[in-house]
C-alpha cells in the first residue's frame, strides 16, 4: 500500500492556526451539507440508527437514507469530537471559529467545547485561545475526563477534568505524533491512541505509553475507538501493508483484521463503535459506510460528501 497522503490528511488534521471560511449561502439558508472534510464520528446514544458526524463546517445528523442535517446553527471547524457513551446529549469538541464568530471574539483556538444539549449550543469550558485538539477522547474515570491531543501553543497531550474545567499535563511518555484518540467506556485508566508510527496504549492515564502487540508497527494508525458498549471491543484503522480495519475482542491484547481497506490515497479518518455490533467508518475523501454486524459487511451512507444513490 502506497504512503499515506500526509498533504491531503492535513486538510483534515493539520492548518490548526487558521479559520475556516465563511459558511455558504446553502449552509445559512438551512439547505441539505454536502459533508466533507469529517474530523469525528458517533452514535446518537438516543438513536443508534442514526450517526453525528463532525465536520469542518459543523456538526451534521446523518440518518439512513436520508439527506444530511445540520444540528444547530454553528457553523465552526470540529477539528476534534467526541461524546459521553452513556449521556445522549453532552458532546465535547475543540476547533476554529467561522469566520463571523471570528470577527466577533478575535479567537482562532476554541480551546475545549462543551455541549450539553445534543450539539444545539456549545460554550468553552477550558482553554480558550490556547489549545486547538486534533483529537479529543472521553472516560468517564475520575468524575469525567477528557484527553486531548494538543498542535498549538504548548503541543502535547492534555488532560481535562470535565466539572472544574481543570488542565494538566501528563508526562505522556512514549507518545509522540497522534493522530487520534480513544478511551475505555468503562473508566478504566485504559487509553489507546493511533500515531503515524503504529498504535500506543496507556494504562495509567496518559502518564506512560507502550506499542500496541498485534498491529503492524511503523505504520500509521489513522483511527481508533473503543465500543461505547464494551469495553473489550477495540478497532483500529492501519493505513500500511498488511493493515485495514482490525478489531480486538480482549481490550487490545490480540487482534484480527475484518477485511475492510479503504484506498491508498483515501485513509479511514475516524471511526465509532456502538451498541449491537455497529461500526462506521470515514474516509479522507468524505466516503463513510456502517455495518451492523462488527464490520463483516457494509452500506454505504455517503459516497464523497453525498448521499449514496445505491447503499449496500
């Protein structure tokens, strides 16, 4: 498989000093997003029929065979996103302003977001115009935290506590250029993040990382995630000979690949688990397909930012 396309990831993962644009007439207007640029997946916890994707241009409800939805009227650059697993409506994210908001605050960084109301309004509850997120994780360990991979300021991993909106800094030791993150649903100290040299695991809150057994080394993992419903279920996307979609059923331990490769030039960048063996998949060319049954089959829901015509 050829290298992974880091110009064409960094539309996605990179520019962290600058602001997205201006939304257009269509997206003011209300009218259906075309979805491109996707920086994060979930399932609504109230509907796991129904997947929320996070965009450069805004939090979009995608049902099956229906048009894309904006939820509320932000129209800001999610550069990272992620949601408690057992609390439908309260969603964390970090990101850029558009450009009226831009205007308004003269802010760049949003820092970390919170959204108590299913992404209808968002306020800032750490590190406003400092931190900019590119990934971001939830674990209910602690009282509620979040963990955030940091490419402003002072770069590096952070950890957050939800309630007092409190950052520290783990040692982070072993860690080094991520490109997503995830933690366990159960609020073990477990986290697993992907990096552009393999997968790393922590088991002491982000302070020390080791490599992941089981999935190819040296190459990058672009997307990871734990099943929101078990915390034995693991996935991993490697982006590199003899990688693909992988699945662990024993917490990261061992792994198996489930035969899903998305193109050499078009790397899956986020993915999400969920109840009843439901997984979802994005590509860096705005494809996103689920599978109801871990992944051994697919439909289509978007075929490059548009509703699939043919799902299967």
């Amino acid at each position: 498989m050829a290298p992974i396309p880091w110009r064409l990831m960094a539309l996605v993962l990179a520019a962290s000093a600058l602001v997205a644009p201006a939304s257009s007439p269509a997206e003011r207007s209300g009218a259906a997003p075309e979805v491109h640029h996707i920086h994060g997946l979930t399932f609504d916890g109230s509907n796991p029929d129904v997947i929320l994707v996070a965009t450069h241009t805004g939090l979009v409800r995608l049902r099956p065979n229906a048009a894309p939805e904006w939820i509320g009227d932000h129209r800001f650059d999610l550069m990272g996103f992620t949601a408690h697993p057992k609390q439908p409506k309260l969603f964390f994210a970090s990101g850029h302003p558009d450009l009226r908001t831009y205007q308004r605050d003269q802010v760049g960084n949003l820092g970390l977001l919170l959204s108590e109301d299913g992404g209808q309004t968002w306020r800032s509850i750490a590190l406003k115009g400092q931190a900019d997120f590119h990934a971001l994780a939830y674990s209910p360990g602690n009282g509620g935290e979040l963990y955030g991979w940091n490419v402003a300021g002072q770069q590096g991993l952070y950890r957050i506590k939800v309630k007092a909106g409190a950052a520290e800094r783990p040692r982070g030791e072993g860690l080094t250029d991520v490109l997503t993150l995830s933690a366990s649903p159960d609020g073990a100290p477990r986290l697993l993040a992907g990096t552009r040299a393999g997968a790393s695991m922590s088991e002491d809150r982000g302070e020390s990382w080791r490599p992941v057994k089981g999935l190819p080394a040296g190459v990058p993992v672009t997307a990871v995630a734990y099943d929101v419903t078990d915390a034995r279920a693991v996935y991993a996307y490697v982006h590199g000979a003899g990688g693909g979609l992988m699945r662990s059923g024993d917490a990261g331990v061992t792994w198996k690949p489930l035969g899903f490769v998305s193109g050499a030039e078009t790397p899956v960048i986020a993915l999400a688990a969920g109840p009843g063996e439901r997984v979802a998949v994005a590509t860096t060319a705005a494809d996103l397909l689920r599978s109801t049954d871990g992944g051994r089959s697919w439909q289509k829901m978007l075929d490059r930012g548009r509703v699939a015509t043919n799902p299967r």
